[in-house]
C-alpha cells in the first residue's frame, strides 16, 4: 500500500525529546525540514504517558542512553508504545531507539520486551579499544555491550531494495542476529576510508560486518522498524529516502491527521517581537561561551553515556539556524507569550550554566552536576523552541509548496519496484 500524501493526509510524526535522548534526535528535524514535513510533534516521557501517540502516525526514538529512555518511559510508556503499534502505529528506533525494543532481563528495559532478535556486540571478555576508551563499551549485567567502529559504514539492502548499497553513521548502535523474530531489511556490507576503529580491524569485521543493520517486526496492525547506523544523520541523502519511503507507505491510513491551521490565542505582536529579541539575543550570548568551552577537554559522564562540549552547540545551533527566521510579524502571531518567556528563562540558565563550567576545570564533581542540568536544559530549550517552528512552518506553508513537497515524496516511494508488503 502506497499512502499518496496530500494536504488532508499527512502522517503525524512524533520525536521523543525525553529523558535519556542525545543530540541525534535534532538530526530528524533537520531532514524533516529539507523535505518540507512539518507535521511533527516533539514529545518527551510524560506525553508518552498522557497518551499522545494515539494521534500520531510515526514514533522516533533515535540515540542517547537507552537504560535512561527506559527509566524515563517506565512501564506505562512501554505500555503506550505497545499499544499505539499493535493499532497501527510505525515505530522507528535508530542506536538507543534500536536496543531498546530488544529483550532483556534488565530493568528497567524488561519492560520493552517487543523484539527477540539477540545482538552481535554483547560479551563478556572485551576485546582492547586501541581509541575512545570512554566511548567504547557500557556495561550490562555481568557483561559489556562494546561498539567496535564509529562513523561510516556501508549497508546493503534486501527485498525491494536488494543489492541497494546505501552508507549511514555507526555511533554505538547494534549489529543483530537474524531469527524467526524479524525481517531482515538490510546488513552491514563494508566499512569505508571513513570508518574510525575503537578496535582491531579482525575484530570488528568479525562482530559487526553480516550482521543485521536494519530490520523490522509486524505487531497487531503496526511496525517496529529498528536501525543500528542513524540513517536520519542529515549528511546522508539516500539513507534519509529510505527513511521517508518507510514513513510514507507503512504510516496506516486510518490514523491519518493534519494539525490544525491555528495562530497563538490573544497574541499581542509588539509584546512578542520585543520578547523574542531577548530571546535572540540569549542564544547568541550562550552559542559564543560554548564555542570557548569547546577548546577545554571536558568530558562528562552522564549515566552511561559521555558527552563532550562539542555536543552543547549541537542544540544551541539547531536554534539558531531557525531562529532569526522567526524574527517578524507573521511568525510572532504563532508565538505565545508564556512560551517565549519560558525559552527565555530557559537561555538564562544555559548561559549561566555555561559560565560556570567555563571556570570550573577544579571542581569536577561540581562540573558533573552542572553539565547534568545543562544538558536537559538544553533539551527542553531546543524542543520548545522546535515545537514553536514546526507550528509556524506547518501552518503557514502553501499550497503550492504542499504539492510540491506531495511530488517530492510521492518520487521517493515509486523508487522500488515491488509491492510495500514484501519489504
């Protein structure tokens, strides 16, 4: 089946910006925004649990830490989860999004229980990481999940897209085995002159390459579609298709919806343009003490994934990058007042924050604890800001533009030919 969208019919797409994600879930916005979907909903652990999936169609969960996503969705948003794939709905996981579906005893991830597929690069006698030790392996129970290159891999496709070779960033996500649980979708193919090696080159073909990369399992009327590289990474164009091929013939016709054309209730523009200066200009004061902080060598360990500085600026440049164009009359009408004022707020503590890491290179313990808040701060700043810009850019897109971007996809999707079903 082939969903031919249209203005009355576009799949609503939710990202989970929750407890536990990283960075890489701004890279769906990213490309969601070059193929001109703005149906998109920015959602964390307490709308997962309020029941927001029942009004969308596609449900991404992309890196991060996945014991934290687990805790933070506890047993009601795996609940959630399943029930809005068994009536239809298409998960799709990328790294963290992929392993958290897969079984395990663990808590909390034996609560997601969906996907049986075991995976390639779990042990108990690590192999040495000859680079990024702090980025290498995490433990799990008495063994250790390690990831054995980074970067670029090559992945090569089955079913209708057979013999297709597409390349996508590996940044820690799962090789899997094949079993009667799934349907295989791709394999890791090859490594590239772009591969980085945490390990011996032997053993990181012999862990990874012919294992599953891609995959996908049926439940109730929905999908799980899980992918280890982050085929969302917005630099790679033929892995971002397939992407939008899935979204565009697996989301399900009867849960199809539009948000609603609607401006900011009792908006008062003049109120608005002098608040989102501020705004403007608290974003500009922190992206330049975080390009400073980027030449210290911080590193922080934030449950059981590393961040470094170079990470802040990912989110304070997802901002920024759309931020000035909001900066005029029409926009300010899609702009609440409690928002801006809440993402105001937001920037100040960032800015803060910012400030005192920037001088706390004695106090580590201290610098931990900051770089914690900092980094939800952060998340909640640039989701709020996203939900703003999505509702703007979806509402105020034309017709024109509507059936251009119909074209678009509609291209995508009469790019194989076979039947969906058999993917």
């Amino acid at each position: 089946m082939i969903i031919q969208m249209n203005e009355q019919n576009q799949p609503v797409i939710a990202i989970y910006v929750g407890y536990g994600a990283s960075h890489s879930w701004t890279w769906f916005a990213d490309i969601f925004e070059k193929f001109g979907c703005y149906n998109v909903k920015f959602i964390d652990e307490a709308d997962v649990e309020k029941g927001l999936l029942t009004d969308c169609n596609v449900f991404f969960i992309s890196g991060g830490d996945t014991f934290a996503i687990a805790e933070g969705l506890g047993k009601s948003g795996a609940e959630e989860i399943e029930r809005f794939v068994i009536n239809g709905g298409v998960y799709i996981g990328s790294c963290a999004g992929a392993y958290l579906p897969l079984r395990s005893s663990l808590k909390p991830l034996n609560d997601f229980n969906f996907v049986y597929s075991p995976i390639t690069n779990l042990t108990k006698n690590l192999p040495l990481p000859v680079r990024k030790a702090e980025k290498f392996c995490t433990e799990y129970g008495c063994q250790y999940v390690f990831h054995p290159v980074r970067e670029e891999v090559k992945i090569k496709f089955k079913g209708c897209y057979e013999d297709k070779v597409v390349k996508a960033p590996l940044y820690g996500g799962p090789g899997l085995l094949p079993s009667e649980d799934i349907d295989v979708l791709a394999v890791y193919d090859d490594f590239t002159e772009k591969t980085e090696f945490l390990i011996d080159e032997k053993t990181a073909r012999e862990t990874i390459i012919g294992s599953v990369a891609a995959a996908k399992k049926n439940l109730g009327q929905g999908i799980f579609f899980l992918f280890g590289p982050h085929f969302e990474h917005p630099e790679f164009e033929d892995a971002n298709k397939i992407l939008f091929d899935i979204i565009f013939n697996f989301a399900s016709r009867s849960r199809q919806s539009i948000i609603a054309h609607s401006t900011a209730d009792h908006t008062d523009p003049g109120r608005i343009k002098k608040l989102y200066k501020k705004f403007l200009s608290e974003v500009s004061n922190s992206r330049i003490i975080a390009l400073s902080l980027e030449r210290s060598s911080y590193k922080w360990l934030i449950g059981r994934k590393v961040y470094d500085p170079e990470k802040i600026r990912v989110f304070l440049e997802t901002i920024w990058s759309r931020a000035r164009g909001l900066d005029n009359k029409e926009a300010y009408l899609y702009i609440k007042e409690d928002e801006i004022i809440e993402l105001i707020e937001y920037l100040e503590l960032i800015k803060e924050t910012l400030r005192f890491l920037k001088n706390s290179q004695d106090q580590p313990e201290d610098s931990v604890k900051n770089a914690t808040q900092l980094f939800f701060n952060l998340r909640e700043a640039t989701a709020k800001f996203l939900k703003i810009y999505f509702r703007y850019k979806n509402n105020s897109i034309t017709d024109e533009q509507r059936r251009k971007q119909c074209t678009l996809i509609n291209s995508i999707s009469k790019q194989r030919h076979c039947s969906t079903p058999s993917l």
